[in-house]
C-alpha cells in the first residue's frame, strides 16, 4: 500500500462534503422556506390572531415572535454561511472562522405552559424552528469537528495504521 493512499492528505475529510450533500440541501431549502412562511404569517394572520388575544397571552404571543424571529434568522445565517462553501465562495475553515457571530443556541422559547396558550401555528412555528434548530447544531457538529475528534471511534483508524506498520518494515 503506498505511503501516499495513507497520508492525511489522501484522506478524504467527509465534513468537508458535507455541504454538497443532499441532506444539506434539504435542510438548507426547509430552512429557508421555514423563515418565509414565518414571517408570512407573522405579518398577515398572526398579526390579526395576536390583536385577538388577551394581554397576557398577547404579551407572550410578542416575546414569543421575538424569540422565533431571531432563531430563524441564526438558522438562515447559518444556512447561507454553508451554502457560500457549498458554492465555493469561501471555504470551510474560512465559515468556521464566520459562524463564530452565528449563535445556535440563541432563543430557545420560553415555558411550555405559556406557549400552549398561543394560536396553534404560532406553536406550529415554535416547533418546527426548534426541530431545525436541532439538526443544525447536529450537522454543525458534524462538519466542524477537528480532525483528531473525526477519527475518535472509527473502527478503521487503528487497522490502517497496523497495515501501514505492517508494510513499512
């Protein structure tokens, strides 16, 4: 086996794929259409649905938006942080470096019992940001991780290096 099919450098790093993936197309197409059809509804139907409601409810429904809003808007800068490496406008170590302003941890909602008061697609809404939210931060994990916590585990790591050993006499 040649040194070169075993050097770092012929590896083939799969988190660097990762974004011409198809999975990564659908995360990024959902997200976006996620962030469309939220502010849809926040400027039309919600906003009759949030006139509607009682104060408190009301004020939960604004804080609520808020939250939503911002967390949508971490998820699209994300979204199309990933699709500039996608696209070769930049690469993974220079998003890595961006993603730094990217907060994916940034307003998670507020008790469940208040939000159950809210009109059922505000709910919806929640719900589904935080379930992109989720995958984003697994997909995130998955793409940054340094090369020494990539091999952690993999089974074939410890039989290439005995094969490499094992040819190198």
């Amino acid at each position: 086996m040649s040194d070169r099919l075993l050097g770092d450098g012929a590896l083939v790093q799969f988190n660097e794929r990762l974004t011409n993936s198809a999975a990564f197309g659908t995360l990024f197409r959902e997200g976006m259409d996620l962030v469309e059809e939220t502010a849809a509804y926040l400027d039309g139907v919600g906003r009759t649905e949030a006139k509607a409601l009682d104060r408190a409810v009301g004020l939960t429904y604004a804080t609520e938006s808020m939250r939503l809003t911002t967390r949508l808007m971490q998820l699209a800068s994300w979204l199309l942080l990933h699709r500039a490496v996608k696209e070769g406008e930049m690469t993974l170590s220079q998003a890595n470096r961006e993603k730094t302003k990217v907060k994916l941890s940034a307003a998670d909602p507020g008790p469940a019992d208040l939000i159950e008061k809210l009109p059922q697609q505000l709910q919806d809404l929640i719900t589904r940001s935080m379930s992109l939210q989720a995958r984003v931060r697994r997909l995130d994990s998955t793409m940054h991780a340094s090369p020494d916590q990539a091999t952690i585990g993999n089974p074939l790591v410890p039989q290439l290096n005995r094969l490499k050993a094992a040819f190198e006499q």
